[in-house]
C-alpha cells in the first residue's frame, strides 16, 4: 500500500489499475470503460498518521524522498526530476 501523498502514487495506481484491467480483458475478454481513476480518490482512513505514531514522521518521509531524487540524479545524469516535495 502506497500513501496517497506519497512522490509516486498516482503512477502506481494507474499501474495496478491496467494490470487488473489487462488481466480481465486478456483472461475472460471483459473490458470496461467504467474503471477507477487516481483523482476520483478521497481520503477515508488517514493510515500516515497512524505511521506516525510507530515513528516515521513526515518529516523522515520528506528526508527519505530527498534521498531517493539525489540518487537518482547522481546516477542517471542527463535527467532532471521536477518532482515537488511536499
């Protein structure tokens, strides 16, 4: 499960979502255009907040993702991450 505010959400969700919907296409030929979107989403449980209070805080989040973007960019140069931080 990814957080909704996590860098990358709406990618895995799209993601998963195709792997189901090419699943059913491919294994039982059903197809919809009737399916979830990423901005239809809204917050029912805030599961962050119960993370938070195991330890990892939002701040150790937003340090994480810090983390993540200078590695990529130290290893993939040529390539730019305009991804905003929250």
């Amino acid at each position: 499960m990814v957080s909704i505010d996590h860098m990358n959400a709406e990618f895995y969700f799209n993601r998963d979502v195709e792997c189901v919907r090419t699943f059913f296409k491919r294994k039982f030929d059903y197809d919809s255009d009737d399916y979830p979107k990423f901005s239809d989403i809204t917050r029912k449980y805030n599961l962050d907040v119960e993370l938070e209070a195991s330890g990892f805080t939002k701040q150790m989040d937003i340090d994480l993702n810090k983390v993540i973007l200078n590695l990529f960019s130290c290893c993939l140069p040529g390539h730019s991450f305009n991804t905003q931080i929250i």
